[in-house]
C-alpha cells in the first residue's frame, strides 16, 4: 500500500508539475510584497546643486524645517559640553574613616609612648580638623573631566540640593594631607610625624562620581534639543523651476520628503500601496517567467532550477526590506552583484544580466535617489557578468571583485564631479560601503556550492573538480579497469575537441566520457581491453548472458555515479552512450550458431534512452569511433576515414541521433575531427589534400 501510495505521488507531481511554477510564483510575489515598506513613495528625485526640473513647488501644509546632521551634531555637541559631572556627597565615608581614626590613635599614641597628658587635647584637635576637611569634601579626580586642565568644574549634589562647584573649592587626598601639614601644631616634632601619616592613611575621597546620574542628565540634554529651524508655512513655495537647488532649498526639500512621507503612513491607504507593489512585483516576475519560455524553455520547465531563481530574487529583495527597516546608514552596504555572479556561473549571460535587471528595477521603488542607485547596480552588474565568462579557477572571484569594485569607483566619482564640480568636496567616507558590498560579493562562492547540492545544479567548478583524474573514483577505475580508464581518456579528448568545434559545453562533455564506462569496475574482466590473455571469459557463456554482461555496466555505472553523488547531468552521458543499440557481436553470434532458436532481441539491446543534446550526442560518437578504432589491423589514412564514416552513418541509420541537436553540419566537421586525431594517435602521416 504504500508503494502505491508513493507512485500516486510521483504520478500527481508529474500531472501538475507545469501547475507548480505558477504557485511558486504567487509565492514569490507574496512573500516579496508582504515585507516591502506599505508607505506611498514621494514623488520628486533631487540632487544638490542640480537644476529643479519640475514643476513649481508649493507647500500643501506647513512643515518645520529640519536641521542637517552636521548641525544637529554641532548642536550635540554643545550641549554636552554644558552638562557637569555629578559628584555626590557620601557621609558614610567620614562615618567610617572617622571611627577608625578614633580608635587606631589610641594604639599609636600608646605605642610612641608619647605622654598621657597631651593626647586628649591632640586627638581632639585632629578629630575636628579632619571632620571639617570631610564636611568641605575630598574629590577624586577624573581623568576624562580633566580636558582644559587639573581642575575643572562639577556639579555637587547634597542633600538634593546641586550647586556649581570647581574643584579648587574641594580638598583633594593631596591638598588635604597638606592642610593638615600647616595647619596642625605641636611642640613635639614626633608627634606631629606620627600624626600625619595617620591622618594621611584615612584620607578617602568623599564626593563620588555618579555616572548614571549624569548620563541620564545628559540623555535628557540632547532629547530637548530642537532638531529644527523655522518653517515653512501652507501654501509657500519650497522651489521655482530651473532654480539651483542649494543648501537651504535641498533642506527644505528633504523636510518636505520626510513630513510628506509621516503624513502618508496615517493618510494614505495601505491596501492601495500593497495593491500597487503586487502589481508591480508581479509584473516583474511575469516578465521573467515569459523571458525563460521564449529563451530557456529547459529552466522554464525544471520546477527545480526555477525555484532557485525565485529563492534569489526573493531573498535579495527581502534583504533590502531588512535594510531599510533597520535604517541603515546606506543600501549601498547589500550585495546586489552576487546575484549577476551567482546566476551566471549556475546558468548564463543572458539569464544572469535579465535578472539582475529585474532585481534593481523592483528595488529602485523603494531606495532614495532611485536613478542613481539604478545606474550604480546596473553597470556593477554588467561588469560582474562580463568578468565571469567561466569560473575554472578560484582566483576569477577575487579578480571579479576587483572589477566591479573598478566600477562601483568610477560611478562614484563620476557622480560626484557631476554633482559637485570639484574633487575638493567629494566625500570619499561614501566609498566605504561599496567596498563592504564587493567583499560580501564574495559569499558567491560557498553559496554556489550549497545551491549545487540542494538544487542539482552543476556548475564549470563541479566539472573541473570531476575531470581531475586524482578524483577517487577515478583512480579507482584507474587500479581495477586500466584500459576501460585509457579508453575514458581517448574518448574526453576526441569528444572534447568535436563539441569545442561545433560549440557546447566542453567541460561536461570530457565530465561525462571520464564516467561513462564507470560501471565496467565491476566485472573489467569482461571487456576486451582489460583483458591480457587470449582466452576470454565470455567463451564459457551463452552469447544472452555474455550479452547482459555487457549491457549491465551501463545499470552498474548509474549506480556507482549515484552512490558517489555526482550530477544528474553527468549521469546522463552513461544512460545514453549506447543508445537502445544492440550488442551485435552476441546477437549476431547467436544467429549463427542457433538459427533455430527463437530469439528475444531486448536481451541483446542496450535500456536507452538515445542522446539527447549535442554533448551526448557527440560522446556517443567518440566512443564508438574510439573503441571501434583499436580494431584496425592497419590504422593508415583510409582505413581511419572508412571507419568513421561507417560508424556514424551507422549510428544515423539506427536513429540514434534522432533527439540531438546535431545538424548535418555538425556531423562534418565532427567526421573531420575525429579522422585528423585519430591519424596523429596512430602517427599516420596527413594527406592534407584529400581533407580541404
């Protein structure tokens, strides 16, 4: 029961697969919509010391005109400037210090054996002096108070009551000890001595730094500051047309923005703008599904190459949302390029730059100086995409990076020269999140490999990786099959060299001829070119299990390639190098020798399917050509050329190339090829006049 129920699945999944695009789609524009800031978007695009274009504008409501940041950091400034630290008055310093004053004079009087009749009076007068040092207060003092001097004003609160203070009119530790220095008398020298450093180690500062309470005051400083400067009254006009924008009118612009934008979040209608953003999303998004049906029918109907396009869009567009809600110093800081890169290497040029234009179109809506921002995505993407033609070595991405970080830097000062008109005022602190931006283009790369894994995708890095022949399954092959390996490297190099010629992706074609006689690990013995004796083991079969031998290491070799998880797309060169062709040397040993038997062709012929593409197409070829060639007796320029036609005259007769997209000009110059290697592989000299 539950294998039918699992057939049912596969079975609806294929009846509705062409249904689901479409749900991921709404999907996308949802999910999108559903984040994206619902304020109506102000209309005017403005730029300081750039002529206003449009029409005169006049204030519909009046509105304060707000500060430039610089200002407000002025005024910032000037306020902290004027808040004191607060220093309490702590009495249970005294309490202690004195009690312990107290009773440690006692011991060291007794102790000094100084004489009795003295001591009352001496500690009486010590006492008071240092209880009237404590009450006038002890400061420790600060180094960060300390900015235009030693000293430096306070504010002293005591018993809730605050006054302004300058610490000249406390006592330090130091200026105390020498309070008590000349202020203190006694006609015995040592007693004085012996006084003092008692007095010295119960001095402690007493007037207490209360950071809280002073940054608390200072918090309460700047949040009442007023972050603007006149207004603008109803019906007073903000700006003529064709006048220069200057500072003033650019200020007076940007409070316009920001008052009208307020204004919009409690008048506007919400439902409206979420209506207008699917509109435009899914417009977006619609254009991108016809693009891929027109252009790339095989993305359009591969559910899972398409849910990755949309993963991308979204999660860019949701970053951006991210963005802009935590008020980020700029947008420039996300990664816009990683998209163009991302999608180039995993697809191609067409699909990459169609995208990315599709990404900043929607994210234009909602950044501030859209044009501009436009212009700096767009060419950074270009170049992105143009400096990636191939990613085979790792140091492309950096090399890439180093481009559009070339990019992002002449738009940058081509914007600025055009705004400012002087190299003098360029604010060069605006570059720095560009830089940011071109570093986190580099996460491309691991996320090229995590979208391999989970989407199916095999990218060029994938197939490089493959066709190293130190990979392990590789020399594996190497060590059980050596001549089915040799053959495998016969093979990349003839196919390699065809699809490069009449054009293809030659890195998954030499991919797929490495792999595509994988499965003959498991019985080598079988197949003529890793035998070394004259004796074969098919000799003791029947010619239909010699036969299914055979045909097993194409099943065999889906599964060792499965096991080993390579791509699905390497995996196709091994289902479809032999076609539903039949093995003919059994089948027509068979006829020979049992003519009265019936005979069931399927055991002789290989499952298929036939090629479908030019890069299966063409190893099929190889491979025929290549095996059929170690045959030759006298491998010299005619018998090559024979054998080649043959083979692939053959393969036509036998419909084999049916689903491939090989033209009849294709199989020429594929002949041709195939014919020149092969004669310089058997060292045959060339008759050049016989190939022009």
């Amino acid at each position: 029961m539950a294998k039918i129920r699992k057939n049912s699945r596969k079975v609806l999944y294929r009846k509705y697969s062409s249904n689901i695009k479409y749900i991921m789609m709404v999907a996308c524009v949802f999910i999108i919509t559903l984040y994206l800031p619902k304020q109506p978007r102000f209309r005017y695009e403005f730029e300081k010391n750039k002529a206003w274009l449009n029409k005169d504008l006049v204030s519909p409501f009046s509105f304060a005109i707000l500060k430039t940041n610089p200002q407000v950091a002025s005024d910032k400034k000037d306020a902290l400037n004027h808040v004191l630290p607060i220093y309490k008055y702590d009495d249970e310093v005294f309490k202690g210090q004195g009690e312990a004053f107290l009773n440690e004079f006692d011991v060291k009087w007794k102790s000094n054996a100084f004489p009795e009749n003295e001591k009352e009076a001496a500690k009486k007068t010590t006492y008071n002096m240092l209880q009237a040092v404590y009450k006038k207060g002890i400061i420790g003092l600060s180094a960060k108070h300390q900015k235009d001097g030693k000293h430096y004003d306070f504010t002293f609160l005591r018993d809730h009551i605050s006054q302004r203070v300058n610490s000249q009119d406390v006592y330090t530790t130091e200026s105390a000890l020498d309070y008590f220095k000349s202020n203190f008398r006694s006609a015995r020298p040592a007693i004085k001595d012996a006084i003092l450093d008692l007095i010295e180690s119960h001095l402690k500062p007493n007037l207490v730094f209360d950071e809280a309470l002073t940054l608390t005051v200072e918090k309460n400083t700047v949040n009442s500051l007023s972050t603007t400067k006149g207004m603008v009254q109803k019906g007073e006009l903000i700006v003529a047309k064709g006048s220069i924008i200057d500072d003033d009118v650019y200020q007076k612009l940007l409070s316009y923005k920001e008052a009208y934008e307020a204004q919009t979040k409690t008048i506007g209608d919400n439902r409206l703008v979420y209506l207008g953003q699917v509109l435009l999303v899914g417009f977006i998004i619609s254009l991108l599904m016809v693009f891929l049906h027109l252009f790339r029918k095989d993305i359009f109907a591969d559910n899972r190459q398409l849910s990755l396009i949309l993963l991308v869009i979204t999660s860019m567009l949701l970053a951006l949302t991210w963005a802009i809600k935590l008020n980020i110093s700029s947008l420039y800081y996300i990664p816009f390029c990683i998209v163009p890169i991302i999608i180039r290497i995993l697809f191609d040029t067409r699909l990459a730059l169609n995208l990315h234009l599709l990404v900043i179109l929607i994210a234009g809506f909602f950044v501030p100086n859209s044009f501009e921002f436009v212009f700096y995505q767009t060419t950074a993407g270009m170049v992105a995409i143009y400096s990636i033609k191939n990613l085979v070595k790792r140091e492309q991405l950096l090399i890439s990076a180093s481009f559009i970080l070339g990019a992002y830097f002449v738009s940058f000062v081509g914007i600025a020269l055009l705004r400012e008109g002087s190299f003098a005022q360029i604010e060069w602190a605006n570059f720095l999140p560009f830089v940011f931006s071109v570093l986190l283009s580099l996460l491309a790369y691991p996320l090229i490999y995590a979208f391999e894994r989970v989407f199916g995708i095999t990218s060029d890095v994938a197939l490089i990786e493959l066709t190293n022949t130190n990979n392990k399954l590789l020399r594996e092959l190497a060590f059980k099959a050596p001549g089915t390996f040799q053959h495998s490297l016969q093979v990349a190099n003839l196919a390699e060299a065809a699809i490069f010629k009449i054009g293809g992706n030659a890195l998954l074609v030499r991919a797929g001829a490495l792999y595509h006689d994988i499965g003959k690990m498991e019985n080598p013995q079988y197949f003529i070119e890793n035998q070394n004796t004259a004796t074969s083991p098919h000799d003791k079969l029947p010619y239909e299990q010699s036969a299914q031998i055979i045909i097993k290491h194409v099943h065999k070799g889906i599964e060792i390639t499965r096991k080993n998880r390579l791509p699905e797309s390497v995996i196709d060169f091994i289902r479809t190098h032999h076609g539903n062709t039949r093995v003919d040397y059994f089948y027509q040993s068979f006829l020979k020798n049992s003519p009265e038997k019936f005979v069931d062709e399927n055991i002789f012929r290989y499952p298929g399917p036939i090629p479908f593409s030019k890069e299966t197409g063409v190893l099929m070829l190889a491979d025929s050509v290549e095996a059929a060639s170690r045959s030759l007796k006298n491998p010299d320029a005619q018998n090559i050329n024979d054998l080649v036609e043959r083979i692939i005259n053959y393969k036509l007769e036998q419909n084999q190339l049916d689903d491939c997209d090989l033209t009849l000009k294709d199989l020429e110059t594929i002949k041709l090829i195939f014919k020149t290697m092969l004669m310089s592989i058997y060292h045959v000299r060339i008759d050049y006049s016989q190939t022009v």
